[in-house]
C-alpha cells in the first residue's frame, strides 16, 4: 500500500452555492469541516489540518457571513473558557454569535451546524 502524501490531498472545499443545499451528505460533510476549522482555530489536539487546504465558495455575501458566524463562534467559545456561562461577556458573545448564525442561515438557506 503506498503512502498518501499530504501534498496530494485535495483541498477541502465548502461550496456555499445553491447547487447542492438539501443534499445530506453536503450538510453532514460542512458541518465535519466546520468542526475542523474551529478545532484548529483552537489549538485542537490531533488536528493537524492545514487552513490553506480549505477553500470557501460562494458568493461575497455567503462567504462574508460565514466568516462572521464561525469568527463569533470563536469569540463565544473563548468567553465561555475565560469568564464561565453566566457572566455578562459570555450573553453578550453568545448574543452576536445568535445574530451571525441567523444571518448567515437566512443569506445561505444553510442551518448553521451547531446549537
């Protein structure tokens, strides 16, 4: 069996076009990919994905929301950590975070993968 080097994987893509929104493997693989982001973002332990390799498509607009959703995802998972769920940064956080993820659902048609 020959070794698979990480120079011949292909990139991950997530296509936030509307060919394939209702498509449950779609779904099922943007919400791994999702995971994996945040899991690098964070420092994850056995996560060692190269950002570069993804690649993000769609319109400006999907993208830009996309962004803001994982980015306040982040925000609030760092607030939790640092002040605990009951203090008024982590609301606050989770409050923008509710904002993005509804944006980004109601411009992509796509539920955000994490509650």
């Amino acid at each position: 069996m020959e070794n698979l080097n990480e120079d011949e994987l292909a990139p991950a893509v997530i296509d936030l076009t509307n060919g394939n929104k209702l498509d449950e493997s779609f779904l099922r693989m943007f919400g791994f990919w999702t995971k994996k982001i945040l899991q690098h973002m964070f420092g994850g332990t056995g996560s060692s994905i190269d950002v570069s390799q993804f690649q993000i498509k769609g319109n400006k607009s999907d993208v830009s929301a996309f962004a803001k959703a994982i980015g306040n995802e982040k925000k609030y998972m760092d607030s939790i950590r640092k002040f605990g769920l009951d203090n008024p940064k982590t609301f606050k956080n989770k409050s923008k975070l509710e904002r993005a993820t509804g944006d980004f659902t109601r411009k992509t048609g796509l539920k955000w993968p994490f509650k």
